[in-house]
C-alpha cells in the first residue's frame, strides 16, 4: 500500500491533504479501484494516450482541462460544487432550516441506501460498455467512450468519497461492496436490473447514453436538492459531466437517423430490407432500440405510489428535481392524480398524497426531457421528406415495477388480452435476428476521420478540433 500525492493524484477541493483518517481510507480502497478497473474497465486500451477532459477544479476552467492521458492514469478527482452562502433546506418537513453539514443520525440509513444505490450505477456502467472499443465506429466516437468511463469512475469516487467521509465503517464496507458487485453477474448483480443488462453494439450504448444516463441526471437533480448539503453539492458538480453523457446519446442516435436518412434518399425507399442490405439502421428497427431502453430505464424511477418516496421527501433526503420551479415546497396536504390499471382491463384515474407521488413527478419529467430528442430527430426525418415517425412508447409498456408491473399493454399504452401481447411483443422489441444485424454492422474504424458506414459524421469535434484529430493514439 503506497501513500497517495493528493494534490497531484486526486485533484478535490474537500481537503484531503489534512483528512488522515480519510487518506487512511482511500488509501486502502484506491488500489481495489484500480485492479477493478484493470479487470473490468475498458478492455485492451490501458496503454492508449487518450484525449481526455480532466476535472482539477470546479470553476469553468478547472472541470474541462484536456490533453493525452492513459486511462489508468486519469486523476480522478473529488468536488463539491461551491457552496451556496447560508443554504436553507429547500422541501420536506424542515424547508427553511439551515441545511446540514453532517448526516442527522435518524436518518443514515435512508442516507446511505441512496448514495449505495447511486454509487453502484456508476462502475456498473463501464462494465457493461468494456468491450465496445473493439467495435468503434470513428476515433470520435472511441475517445467519447472513454470519456463517459472515465467520468463513470468518478462519479463512483464521489459516492466512495461520501461513504468514507460521514458513514464510517458502514461507510467503508459499502465502499467495497461497490467494486465487489458486478453488471450481469449471477452471484452478486448490479442492485438496478437496467445496469445488468449487456451492452454488445454501439446502438444500444447509444441508447443507454440517451435514456439511462439521463435517469441518472434526473436522480442526480433529486439528490442535488438534498437537506445534506455536502450531498447536494457532490451531485451539483456530477451534473456538469453527466450533460456530456446525454450529449453523447442524442447526437449518436442523430447521426444514426442522419445516415439513414442519406441512404433512403439514395435509393429511394424506406423498405427496411432494401436499407438493411446498404449497411444502414432501419428506422423500424432503431424504434424497437428506443422502446427497449426507453422501458428499461422508466423502472429507474421506482413506483408510481411510494411510501419510501414520501418518507426522504419529508426527511429532506431527496427532493424533487428543480425543486424551486414548484409553489408547494412542503406537500402535507397535496394530491396529484395518477392512472393506474383497473379491474376490468382498462386504465383509471386515482388521487394520491403528493408525497408518495414524487417518483411519478420525476419520471414525468424525465418522459418530457426523453421527448426533446424524439422530436429533433422526427424533423430530420420530415425535412427528408419521408412519413415515418420515431415515438417513445407509452410510461406503462413493459414495466417491472410499480402499478403497471406485469401489465399487458401495448407501446401506445392500451390494455390489452395477454396472448395478444405475447404474440406482439416480438415486433417490440428487438428480437435476436435484430440484434445480430446490428452486431454485424459494428466493423471497427480507426482511421482519423473516418467513419463506419452505419452513422454520419458528427458536426464539430472535440474542444474546437477538428473531426479528424487524433483523439485517441493506437501506435
């Protein structure tokens, strides 16, 4: 075990230099860190210089500083965002008070479940994407991947940093279990099903990238609300690199709809075979991509109706996302109404306190958010001049969790006999014949410049460069 520079090694602004007992603590996890992300980080590019944006500080200039480093190299950091002068806890049965600077005791199990949680999803993440760089479509594209990884790594740094800092030694013993669960693994699984999930193409990262990570924007906004203030603030910096995660998503899925787009012109028809057999993505089939990590990532948000919910919202544990854009901050006496199955295969409405709705308020937030997308990349399609439409499937398609859980419905939401939906849903969802279409299409393209046939060219590059640099050295 060696001792860590924390100036040099873990850029923070959380005065590690003078924390021994916290040193002690790092100093004994970060080598577990690393043989984790040796073993199950990305696979085969340790050696690579790549082009990467640092985090070395939280003001515009320190959270992008780029250049060349080896992934094993990365200096993952620990920030706060500044702290906000004389901060009053924003929601719950103690808005108004000033906000804490220490977990309160009654409430450290609540505290803990929720950083564990979100802390398990980060390093979940870059195990299910280690082999994509085998598959890349463009150096771009490569050097984007190892960017989200690497950020993935220190947004579990955070969590870790939270754990060890207020939790103790039930604090250091999650922070183990962290690097002991693993995405997929039968014995000991990621804790959300989504995360376990394998990610074996490049449209299906894409996907993630567009729907799960933002979930994790929207749980991190929740958080960001939070009564503990040095949660609050850890979230608040983590939502300045998870904008770059989405960005990912959405202008990959872009490029995917703008190279089809080129190749239906070319030929003059949106048959999917006929775009099948040119190399392109079917928009029928990237529908079906859409469908199924868009319903994969709904669950994230837990039930519609939920005691626990009501519970850190009262708490001050976890608030809302943009908490200040609502009148209410308090909710006792709110209701919201929700739309739950009936008993005779239908929908009803039914009125609940707004407490135990919260994780419905964040999910119908986050479907306006997934929206914005969809109707981007339905105005390239229009512009082309073609009648196909791209749509997210209805909140109540193919849930696991909550009231629609198990519930036969087709993607517009409608109830419907389950026969029919078993004979349905392979027309869904992407079937293996689909997958391995796409996995055919993932032919590695490394040349600077260049991309695979099967995505259009992004707009800009990286930092001002050009699309062509360099961004990640293969010699």
């Amino acid at each position: 075990m060696t001792a860590i520079n924390y100036a040099e090694r873990i850029p923070n602004n959380v005065d590690l230099a003078n924390d021994r007992t916290l040193q002690r603590a790092l100093e004994h996890w970060q080598p577990r860190f690393l043989d984790w992300w040796r073993e199950l980080g990305p696979s085969d590019f340790a050696g690579n210089d790549i082009y990467l944006r640092t985090a070395v500080g939280v003001d515009a200039q320190g959270w992008a500083s780029y250049g060349y480093v080896k992934m094993p190299e990365y200096r993952w950091g620990i920030f706060l965002a500044d702290p906000t002068p004389d901060r009053k806890i924003g929601f719950g049965d103690a808005y108004g008070q000033p906000a804490w600077q220490q977990v309160p005791g009654e409430f450290r199990s609540q505290f803990r479940r929720l950083i564990v949680t979100q802390g398990d999803t980060e390093p979940a993440s870059v195990e299910q994407q280690r082999l994509l760089g085998h598959t890349c479509p463009s150096l771009y594209d490569l050097r984007n991947l190892f960017q989200v990884n690497v950020e993935e790594g220190r947004h579990l740094w955070a969590m870790v940093y939270l754990l060890h800092a207020y939790f103790g030694r039930d604090g250091r013993e999650e922070a183990e279990e962290l690097l002991a669960r693993h995405s997929g693994d039968a014995d000991k699984p990621r804790i959300l099903g989504t995360f376990n999930e394998p990610i074996s193409d490049w449209l299906s990262f894409f996907c993630f990238t567009y729907f799960t990570d933002r979930d994790g924007k929207f749980q991190l906004k929740c958080l960001a609300e939070s009564a503990l203030d040095p949660l609050a603030r850890t979230c608040r910096f983590m939502l300045t690199e998870e904008a770059h995660h989405m960005f990912v998503g959405e202008t990959g899925l872009g490029r995917v709809v703008k190279r089809t787009l080129e190749v239906m012109k070319e030929l003059g028809t949106d048959e999917p075979e006929a775009i099948r057999r040119a190399g392109a993505v079917d928009l029928p089939l990237l529908q079906r991509y859409l469908n199924f990590w868009f319903s994969s990532s709904l669950d994230l948000f837990g039930s519609e109706v939920s005691s626990n919910a009501a519970s850190t919202f009262a708490t001050g544990v976890k608030g809302r996302p943009d908490e200040s854009q609502f009148e209410d901050h308090v909710c006792r006496d709110a209701t919201m109404t929700i739309e739950v199955p009936d008993d005779a295969g239908g929908v009803k409405q039914e009125s609940v306190g707004l407490r135990n709705a919260m994780n419905e308020v964040a999910r119908g937030a986050y479907v306006k958010d997934c929206e914005l997308g969809i109707r981007r990349w339905n105005m390239q399609i229009q512009r082309a001049g073609f009648d196909l439409r791209l749509a997210l499937p209805s909140s109540r398609f193919r849930r696991q969790i909550g009231a629609w859980a198990n519930v036969p419905t087709d993607p517009q939401g409608s109830v419907i006999a389950r026969g029919a939906h078993e004979r349905g849903i392979g027309g869904w969802l992407p079937s293996e014949a689909d997958r391995a279409f796409v996995r055919s299409l993932m032919q590695r393209v490394v040349a600077p410049g260049k991309m695979a046939a099967w995505i259009a060219p992004p707009d800009r590059g990286i930092n001002n460069l050009p699309v062509d640099y360099e961004y990640v050295r293969l010699a």
